[in-house]
C-alpha cells in the first residue's frame, strides 16, 4: 500500500483497515482507504471465487503467462528487482489486481480530475513556468521587486498565451464524459457497493481547516466539470 510508503499509515491490527492515519486532518488518504479496503475486499471475493487454492492458481497457465510478460517484457529493466510478487498465492494476486484497479481508478481520479477546481483554474495560484530567476540582492530587477513585487511577479509566471492554452487543457482534463462508468456501477442503477458503511461514508464531504469540501474520491458523477466520481478506467 502506498501510504505506507508515504509515512502517512502505521500498521495497526486494531484500526478500521489495519492501517492508523499519523495525519487526521487528511481526506485523500481517509476516503482512499475506504476506497482501496472497498477494493481489496471485492478483489478478494472475486479471486476466492476462481481459485479456492493456491495450487490452482499455481497452475493457470494463463495466469503465469501473463505475470511473466507483465515482469519480464513490461517492465524489462526492473525484473530481477526483489520486490516482485512471485504470483504463488491467493493473496498476491488480491494485491497485484487491487493495485492495478487503484492505480486506473481512484490514483487517477486524485491526479487528473482536480487539476482545474478549485485552485488549478486561477493561475496566479499554479503557473506553469518561471520565465525569470530570482534577481540578486542590490540588482535593478531586485529593487524593482521589492517596490511592485505583483508587477514583478506578473512578468515572471506563464505569459496570456500560455496561460489560456494551460487552462483550457487541464478543464478539459478535468471534465467528465458524459458516456463514463464509475467504479462501482452496476446494471440497474448506480450503486458503489451492497455494504452500507462503504456507501455512508462516501456520501459525506470532508472539510478541512480551509472549510473546502474534498470531494475528488466522490464514487460517481455528472457530466462535466464537478470535482467529484471515480471513472473505472483511465478516461484521458
């Protein structure tokens, strides 16, 4: 789990998901352990529904095949790496598959669609570019800083061309399809999961200490611009 990773989890067998936030104030990672516990756990179902032993999946030409290629062709630089799942258990392809749906789902969703509301859209907040360096102490271009630094500042971030160019494309980004699956739907209606827990605490908005609603791991949407819904793939 990559929050692990982070140091943003330590591993308690007592928390909710086996894992303790070490920040509170922290709806990615809060929402994203719900969505990866949702995850994981219908990824586990599935897989138990296939291979009821370990040798089975042992077995599964087809399986080993794929881990294989996906190893040794996809990622041909890194395969003697240690850290490769040896694909011999049930649990490791659980994680394996998980992680694959996380990284196309809700990893993507947190990375794309929250490029352009709230804080993307105004440039002054994000510029694309620096097109100066920082002038020394006792310079022309120092001294004019410090009388109109707002000046200053608006002659060296991203220009009106590029400005315009930049948001047009990350609201585009961050739009949704109108044609969009969500993780989580079903035939006959939208519907994240059968466990009313999962499904309560998503329906929640999260506020932080700037009272702004994280709404980025939201299961689904609407078409267009909402900061909200978790496609069930990559939609770029």
């Amino acid at each position: 789990m990559h929050y692990l990773k982070q140091g943003v989890v330590v591993k308690d067998p007592s928390a909710p998901h086996g894992v303790r936030l070490l920040i509170k104030d922290y709806p990615y990672a809060s929402d994203g352990l719900e969505i990866w516990d949702a995850i994981k756990s219908w990824v586990e179902e599935y897989v138990s529904f296939y291979y009821k032993l370990d040798e089975e999946l042992q077995k599964d030409p087809e399986l080993q095949a794929w881990w294989k290629e996906l190893v040794e062709v996809g990622h041909g630089d890194l395969k003697d790496k240690p850290w490769w799942q040896k694909m011999q258990t049930r649990e490791e392809l659980v994680e394996a598959y998980a992680t694959l749906i996380w990284i196309a789902s809700a990893l993507h969703v947190v990375v794309n669609f929250g490029q352009y509301p709230p804080y993307g859209g105004l440039i002054l907040n994000r510029p694309t570019i620096s097109r100066r360096f920082m002038p020394e102490k006792g310079s022309p271009k120092y001294d004019a800083l410090a009388k109109n630094h707002e000046k200053e500042f608006l002659k060296t971030i991203t220009g009106k061309k590029e400005t315009l160019i930049d948001l047009t494309i990350i609201e585009i980004l961050s739009r949704h399809a109108s044609d969009e699956f969500y993780l989580g739907q079903r035939d006959g209606g939208d519907y994240w999961t059968s466990n009313a827990g999962p499904l309560k605490t998503f329906k929640r908005n999260h506020y932080g200490p700037a009272k702004m609603p994280y709404t980025l791991l939201y299961p689904s949407s609407e078409e267009g611009l909402t900061f909200r819904g978790i496609p069930n793939s990559i939609s770029i």
